[in-house]
C-alpha cells in the first residue's frame, strides 16, 4: 500500500466521509487503481479508516515539554484526579469542522468569561482508564465503548460528533507520549478525561458554534478506598425518563451534589438514586452503576428508560457474572423487593461498578429507618468480579473478550 499516492489533505482533519470521498478523487498510481477498484467493501472501509488514522495522526501536532513534572511525583499511594501529566491533547471544532488538534504541555485554558459552557452546561465528559501490564505494556481498558457513548452524550446535548480518528488516535498519541506515568501498582491506572464543551462567546440560549475537545491524563489510585455506607434517597432525584441520565453531561454530576452533601451530613457516603415518580425503584448509586446479588440472581436496573448511564464497567461486570453462573436480569428492582430480599436472608451482595470506582462494597443501606448491613469481609462475588477484571486489566489473565486496546 505504500505505493498508494494521497494528495495532501487540505483541512486538518476529515471525517469519514471527506475522507472516503477525498480517496475517491486521490491520484492513484495505475497498479493502486487497479488494487483499490478489486477491493471488497469491507477492506476497502478498513482501509479508508486506516488512512483516515493516518491522515489524523500525522495531522496533530506535538509540543513536548522541557522538563517533565514526573519526577516531582511519587506514583506510590496516589489519590484520584489531583495530578495531571505533562501533556493534553486540543481540538477546536469551528466553521463545522475539528481543527487545530494539538498534544501540548498541560497548561490554563485562555477563555472568554462569555463562554456558552459557563452558563448553559454544553459540557459532557468519559473516563476511560490505561494500564501497565508486567511487561511494562501499556493498555486501554475498552476505549472504543467510551468513545460511541461521548457521542451519544454529544447528540443528546446538540453537540457535534467527534470522529473516532481524533478521539482514538488523539488517545493513543498522547498515552504513548505520557506513558511513564501510568501507575504499575494494584488498584492504581493512569485516568483518562476526554471532554467536550461549548465555546461560543455569548450569552444568549442556543448551542454553540464553537466548541473545544480534550483529553488530559490523571495517574491515580482507588476513587472509593473503603467499603461504603449509603443512603436510599427519596426526595432529590438524578434522572427522569425523557432527561439526560444516559448521557455523561457534566451537569448531571452538579445536580447530584446537593443531596450527597445531606447524605454525607448524616454519615453516609453516597446516595442510591430512585426513580423520580415513585421514589420506588433504584436507579444509580453515586457515581456508579449498582448491581445487588440476591439467590442465584445477579440484578441491575436496565436502560430502557434512559435513566442509567449504560457503564463500561457495568457491561463487563454483566459479562462476568454471566460467566460465572449467575442469572444476569437488567431490570426495574424495586427498594421493597431488595427489603424482601435483605429479610430472607437472601440480599448477598450489594456493590457499584463504574471507572472510577471500579468495583466498590456497599457495607450499609438505609431505607428510611431500616438499615441492612452487610459483613462483606464475607463476600466471594464483587471480590472475584474485581480480582478478574483487575487480572484482565494488568494482563495476568487472558483478555477472552478483546477489552485491552494496545497503544
Ligand atoms: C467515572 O467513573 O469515570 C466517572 O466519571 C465518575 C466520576 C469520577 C465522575
């Protein structure tokens, strides 16, 4: 293929159509010509793709930094998100195009106090985690899935699509760039944040022209280190069908801060959201997916009503489960069936699953004055679950299942 002759491209970078589009009109030598026209469908669009990687790939520039801060930091024991690595990757999206892509220093946003994000929460986000394996190998833990629902996130908000050429290959560049950080210790990665906000200076309601994606990179340790206590709120509510609870919009997070403060006032990590008619059937908990162990049955609420983020963690913990003999059922669950559970003696296990927190125990659930605790020093499900996605993650185990995306 290194005799296929391509024009170079005019703008910065394309999507998949101006790409396709632009290879139909590329000057070919005769022999590629020839090649190309007897290509099946399939390669051909591997092929387009692979090029587009190419074209995108060769088309963000990098400044590296003088001096990296890495050794300034001990990557033993580090807490989550508070130190980033030396480079970020940027990306402006104006005139309906993604422009400027650029791997630079870490540094300060310069931005209008106007900016349509500030104001109307044009914001969504992913979390996306790399690991080291101990060949030293760096891995991303299924980036593809992180990548289609940031622009499922990005419809709902009515903002552009990002392509998978500058989402991936803008990912892949910079890990490679900044791979000395990522953390070799267990329960330790290297967390990703590729976001996306509005940028237009003005402060009338509208979505924006502009915006700005980016990625920066944070080593880190455990999100929950310990077991955690939780309560089942009834008032305040996360989600509503027909709202944003699918999407991972940065307001989503905002608004749920209110009622975890109160939680938090009376001794309780986190809430277990219900559902916003009733206050009947559990939703999400904290900041994670929430999975409950009751009998042979494995249970979590589903996503058909498009109130629950549909969680990376949470698809491979349905895997595992299933894997492990557990009857897997997405449903509603109601707070009194988990009560009805929790008094026959059958409620096992109650854990949250998400990037940050990966597997987390719950020790304690209150229902309003009924409080069901749990000796999870018992537990064999959410401990085994960890253990194996921990294994797959640090390469210990066989990835059967394709999660761990090589840089
Ligand atoms: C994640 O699990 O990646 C999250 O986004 C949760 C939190 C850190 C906001």
């Amino acid at each position: 293929m290194s005799r296929v002759w391509i024009k170079p491209v005019p703008h910065c970078l394309v999507s998949n159509q101006i790409a396709i589009c632009y290879i139909g009109s590329a000057k070919l030598c005769p022999e590629a010509e020839y090649y190309l026209n007897s290509l099946n469908r399939n390669y051909f669009s591997f092929l387009c793709r692979k090029i587009n990687d190419m074209i995108a790939a060769g088309d963000i520039n990098i400044t590296k930094v003088e001096r990296s801060k890495l050794k300034d930091i001990n990557l033993e024991n580090i807490p989550f998100g508070k130190y980033f690595t030396d480079h970020m990757l940027e990306v402006d999206y104006e005139d309906g195009e993604w422009k400027n892509a650029e791997i630079k220093p870490y540094q300060p946003l310069l931005l209008e106090p106007s900016v349509a994000a500030l104001h109307y929460g044009q914001a969504i986000f992913e979390g996306v985690k790399a690991y080291k394996n101990a060949n030293g190998e760096a891995h991303i833990f299924r980036p593809l899935d992180n990548f289609k629902r940031f622009n499922i996130s990005a419809e709902r908000m009515q903002m552009p699509q990002v392509p998978e050429e500058i989402f991936m290959e803008g990912m892949r560049m910079l890990i490679n760039l900044d791979k000395n950080w990522i953390p070799q210790q267990e329960d330790h990665s290297l967390y990703i944040r590729p976001f996306m906000f509005s940028c237009d200076e003005m402060i009338g309601v509208r979505p924006s022209e502009k915006y700005k994606f980016l990625i920066i990179l944070s080593p880190t340790g455990p999100y929950y280190s310990a077991p955690m206590r939780i309560y089942v709120e009834e008032k305040y509510v996360r989600a509503v069908p027909g709202g944003v609870g699918y999407a991972k919009a940065a307001g989503n997070y905002g608004a749920a801060m209110y009622a975890t403060a109160q939680a938090k006032k009376i001794g309780y990590d986190q809430v277990l959201w219900t559902d916003a008619y009733e206050h009947k059937y559990v939703q999400e908990c904290g900041t994670m997916n929430v999975f409950f162990i009751i009998g042979n049955m494995a249970i979590t609420p589903g996503l058909e009503a498009g109130t629950i983020l549909a969680g990376v963690t949470r698809d491979s913990t349905i895997t595992l489960l299933k894997e492990m003999g557990f009857n897997v059922e997405e449903r509603p669950l109601s707070i009194n069936d988990i009560i009805d559970a929790h008094k026959a003696g059958i409620l096992y296990e109650v854990f949250g699953t998400g990037t940050a927190a990966t597997i987390s125990l719950i020790k304690e659930l209150r229902y309003k004055d009924y409080v069901m605790e749990f000796d999870v020093e018992k537990w064999k499900t959410a401990p085994e679950l960890k253990r194996q996605l921990n294994a797959i993650r640090y390469g210990q185990q066989a990835d059967t299942h394709g999660w761990m995306h090589k840089i």
